[in-house]
C-alpha cells in the first residue's frame, strides 16, 4: 500500500493545542469506532519513536475491558528498544482519505505464538487529518513544476529546490532525497515560490504534514506539504492549473491489454 508507509508529523512543546485541535477525534464512541475499522481491514500501521525508528504492523486485537491495544509487527521489521516506553511513539495510517494517527501509551514488545507483538493503552484521542481536500493531479517531474527558497536558521540560510510530485487545492508533494532531513515533520517553510509548469510564479507559506517510507535503494521519498494563507489569487493560479491537467488526463487513451 503506498501510503502506508509514513511517518508522523512532530507533535513536540513547541506545538499548542490550537494547531491540532481541529484534527482531534475524543468521543469515546467514535475512537473506538475507528480503531475497530483498522483491525477489520488489516490497515497496514506504522508505529514510530521520537528517535527516528520505524516499524511497519497491523493492529491485531483491541480489549475494550482491559482498555488495551495489540499490534502484530512484521517479522522482517527492526527491533525495537526495550526502554520504548521511555519516549514518545506515535502510530500512524491511513483510512480511506484519511491520515490518523495517535500516541502509544505505555507500550510493550514481546514475542509470542503469533508472532513478534505490541501492546499499549488504549488511545482517549485520535488525530484526523485529511490527506487533501480536493483530487490531485499528479504529471511527471518536468510537467508538475517546483518549488525553491531558503531555510530559516541555517548558516547562511541555505537554499533549496524540490519537484513536485503532485498538486492539489490543499497542498502538494515533493519529492525528497531519501536521506534528507532538511524538512522535519510538522515544521512550516516560510515565503516558498512555487513554479507550476506553464504558471506565473506565487509564493507561500508550506506546513510539512508527512513523509512516506522510501522502499529499499530508493533515491528518494515523498513528502506531503499544506499550503497555507494562501491568497486569491494563488488559489486561481491553481484552479487553472489543475483544470488543464484534468483536461489532459481525460484525453489519454485507454487500453486494456495486461
């Protein structure tokens, strides 16, 4: 599943409640509503530590009485740490349109008949946040466009250039080199100038909001971007530029040979 792999945005004490509040699911119902729906289906989840590892499961079983929740890990997947709990870890996948993601308390490995599991609390809020709010259009590197700028707080605020992978109303990807880490999750790029193909240049605000695992010897990874404050006339530039692509994607052909 291609978005299954993908890590959590930062949620840190420089961020207020305010930022994430309108993503907050904390009726009890609806929490383990969806949480049931994730173990129905199987969704692939990644579970993530502050520190930077990642491990890729499904959630197995959830205890409504004991108030707990049991991941089943993939076998080919990394150890995790024994002192796991000691910092924060997050989980993180994707329901329909959907990105949710939730804290791990309390967490705990062990090995058992089926395999290497997880178990932690049972989360009291989820966060649920819209992978975009319109379709994308997604073109080749040299057709979609880029974006460039500086880094804030870097020597010399040094610069960047990044194509993007896909364009929405909501926001865009880029693509990343897999190693970078020139954009921390649930940071913001300041004063961006995106260049969509065939467009007038506009410049805007870039909230970082996800990154997708890249597979093995992979050059690179997506990384999904919201735009925000964005002004009129930027949002017009990307209707125009969105309309064309959906023109051009209807007049392909299609063939059914396999």
């Amino acid at each position: 599943m291609e978005f299954a792999h993908t890590m959590p945005a930062t949620f840190n004490s420089q961020s207020s409640a305010g930022d994430w509040a309108g993503f907050e699911v904390s009726n009890p119902w609806r929490v383990r509503e969806m949480l049931r729906d994730a173990c129905s289906t199987q969704a692939p989840i990644t579970i993530a530590t502050q520190a930077g590892l990642d491990v890729t499961g499904s959630l197995w079983s959830l205890d409504d009485v004991g108030g707990q929740l049991f991941f089943k890990l993939e076998s080919d997947q990394p150890v995790l740490p024994a002192d796991l709990a000691q910092a924060p870890v997050w989980a993180v996948y994707y329901q329909q349109e959907a990105k949710i993601q939730f804290e791990l308390r309390h967490p705990s490995c062990s090995q058992t008949a089926q395999g290497r599991t997880l178990r932690a609390d049972l989360p009291s809020v989820l966060y649920r946040m819209a992978r975009r709010h319109a379709s994308r259009v997604k073109r080749s590197d040299q057709q979609c466009g880029f974006i460039s700028g500086r880094l804030d707080g870097t020597a010399g605020e040094e610069s960047y250039r990044f194509a993007m992978s896909d364009v929405s109303i909501g926001g865009c990807g880029l693509w990343v080199p897999a190693g970078s880490s020139r954009l921390p999750m649930g940071g913001r790029l300041n004063d961006v100038q995106v260049q969509l193909t065939g467009e007038h240049p506009f410049v805007v605000d870039l909230d970082i909001r996800h990154s997708e695992r890249p597979a093995r010897a992979a050059l690179r990874r997506r990384v999904g971007c919201a735009w925000v404050s964005l002004l009129e006339s930027s949002q017009q530039v990307l209707l125009r530029w969105k309309r064309s692509g959906e023109m051009s994607r209807n007049l392909v052909t299609i063939s059914l040979k396999f």
